[in-house]
C-alpha cells in the first residue's frame, strides 16, 4: 500500500511541474486539475489504509469542490483573458 502512495506522490510532483512550467494558462489549469484529481486517489488510498468512511466523506467533498474550481477557473480565463 505505502508504494502505491509513493508512486501517486511522484506523479502528483510531475503535475505540480506542468503547472509551473506550462506555456499557457491553459497547460497550467489542466495542471490544476491533475494535481487535484490525483491529491483525490491519494486521500482514497489513505480512506482505504486506515479503513475510515470518513475520509471518503473528505474526498468526496474534494471532489465536488476541485470540479468546481477548475470550471470556474476556465470561465474567468475564458471571459477576462489571461490572469
């Protein structure tokens, strides 16, 4: 198990590295959204190694709120042009 979290924990390091190199905005929001969705199989892998509901209750609630930063993230960009 603690593997699997090593390996997760790289890949979300290679992520946070799109968001800082990144050409575009566009590149670093994908960026974003990566970093955000594997933070999420992180905290299921935790739920799942402690054997807790509750953090599912946690990454659920994460979920719904990166989805929803991400979509309101690409509106500003979208309507304002760059930030």
């Amino acid at each position: 198990m603690s593997l699997f979290i090593v390996i997760v924990v790289f890949f979300i390091t290679l992520s946070i590295l799109r968001v800082i190199i990144g050409p575009s905005i566009w590149d670093r929001l994908l960026g974003f959204n990566l970093v955000s969705a594997k933070l999420l199989i992180l905290i299921v892998l935790l739920a799942s190694y402690f054997q807790s509901s509750l953090i599912l209750d946690i990454a659920i609630t994460y979920a719904v709120l990166g989805f929803i930063g991400t979509v309101f993230i690409a509106t500003y960009i979208q309507k304002r042009g760059r930030l």
